[in-house]
C-alpha cells in the first residue's frame, strides 16, 4: 500500500514556455531509461529477490514515481499553454495531432514505451547489475539534457534529480556488496 | 590530484569536418570510489540536505552546463 503526500519532491520551476525542451524531458517519462521504466522494474523485481534488499527496492521505486511525476509537471509547465503552432516548431506537431497538449509515456523521439524496456530475470544479480546500469544511464541523460537546456529554473531541478540517480546507484551497488558477503564470514579459500 | 571528471583527448584527423574537439570530458560520480557507506561520513544540515539532493557531503556531485558555468555556476 502507498500513502500519497500532495507535493513535488522537489520544488519545479519554469522560466518560460519551450516546448522544445519538453520534448527533450520526455526521454525521462516515457523513455528506456526514464523514470517510468525505472519505478516498474524496481517495484517488480522486488518479488523475486532476497529478502534483505527487498526494501531497497520498493523505497527507490516508490521515489521513482516522485520523480516521474516532478518530470510530468515540469512538461506540462513547457507546454501548458503552447499554441499548435509552437508545438509544430518544436517537432511535436505529430504529438499535437494525436494527443494534444497532453502527456504521454513515449520517448523524445515519439516512440510509445514498451515493457520491453525493463528486465526481471529472477537472478538478484542479474537485476541489481542492471539496476546500477539503468541509474548510471538515467544520470547522463539527465547531463545531456542540461547541456541541452538554457532555463536556469529548471535545470536546478534537473541537477536534484541527477544527484538522486548516483545515490541510487551507491545503494544498488551496496545491495550487491550485501549479497555476495560471505555466508558465516569463516573464510577458508 | 582526485576529480569527479576525467577527460581524454580523441584523434583529430586531417580532414574531420566538424570543428575538432580536442579534449572529452566525462563524469565519474562519488558512488564509483566509496563503495559500501563507511559510518560517520560528514553530513549536510537537514535544509542544505533537501536542496542538495543527498544528505552526505561525500556523495554530493552538482552537474552544470557549459552557460551556467560560465555565469559562474557552483565549483564542481
């Protein structure tokens, strides 16, 4: 069960209308490696792991969907009040023609997102190796898109989301150092 | 002398035709070094801790673009 807290993780702010810029934020929605795909994969693994990063598992995908839904309200502040014709000039006159100003999870290039993006494949290290591969990935698309972005507002909430990808990543790798610990720790060899 | 950004210098070629980079830049956050948390690692306050996106020092890595850098953006 969740309990929902009606605010932002972070606070977002946005200094002025580009939808250009949330169509390059909607990498980190609907994207491989974006904050949907992250919370499912988390929140899923979690049923066939052992039991002491079970917990790991469901706070970082509980949190991911903080993110998803700071990375929403950042998009819909872009776009909020873009005119069609403003959105055509940012590329998205083909988002436009299907959803309107609405949000939906597809990648910046337009492509839906698909379940194929996320694995589970029941062997814990496995998972957490990918895990550790999905934050380090979430990490750089979050550098490409600042040096992508000139709102000052918005990139601080950018870099607050960035620096969370690297604590994620120290505690999957701690998840990791957990598991393979030896068992009773007499180590003969 | 340690950084959390490394940099390498690719092959130019004589006939690249985009204006060569000729120094690469890439990040290499804390979590790469620290492995497993060691007790005591200095903290942030609680309010700098909310800004910062972490509550330890060690694990704190901003990262800003070239135009916010030039506007003198925080020291990496």
């Amino acid at each position: 069960m969740w309990i929902y807290e009606k605010k932002l993780q972070y606070p977002v702010r946005v200094s002025t209308c580009n939808p250009m810029l949330a169509r390059y934020l909607v990498e980190q929605y609907g994207g491989a490696d974006g904050e949907l795909s992250a919370a499912l994969r988390y929140l899923n693994q979690r049923y066939s792991i052992p039991d002491k990063v079970i917990g790991l598992l469901t706070d970082i995908g509980t949190e991911e969907f903080a993110h998803l839904e700071m990375i929403a309200t950042m998009i819909y502040k872009l776009t909020k009040d873009a005119t069609p014709e403003m959105m055509k000039a940012a590329g998205l006159g083909d988002h436009y023609a299907i959803h309107d100003n609405a949000l939906y999870y597809a990648n910046s290039s337009g492509v839906p997102w698909t379940a194929s993006y996320i694995q589970a494949k029941g062997d814990p290290i496995a998972d957490l190796y990918e895990d550790i591969a999905a934050e380090e990935k979430a990490r750089a698309t979050y550098q490409w898109i600042i040096n992508l972005s000139d709102d000052p507002d918005l990139n601080d909430g950018l870099r607050f989301l960035r620096q969370r990808e690297i604590i994620h990543s120290q505690r999957f790798r701690e998840a990791v150092e957990i598991l393979k610990d030896e068992q009773g720790k007499k180590k003969f060899f | 002398m340690f950084t959390l950004y490394k940099t390498y210098c690719p092959i130019v070629g004589p006939f690249d035709p985009c204006n060569p980079i000729l120094e690469k830049t890439y990040s290499t956050p804390p979590n790469l070094y620290i492995g497993f948390q060691p007790p005591n690692l200095p903290q942030f306050t609680p309010l700098e801790a909310l800004r910062a996106g972490t509550l330890w020092k060690p694990f704190y890595d901003p990262y800003y673009n070239p135009f916010e850098e030039a506007k003198g953006g925080l020291p990496r």
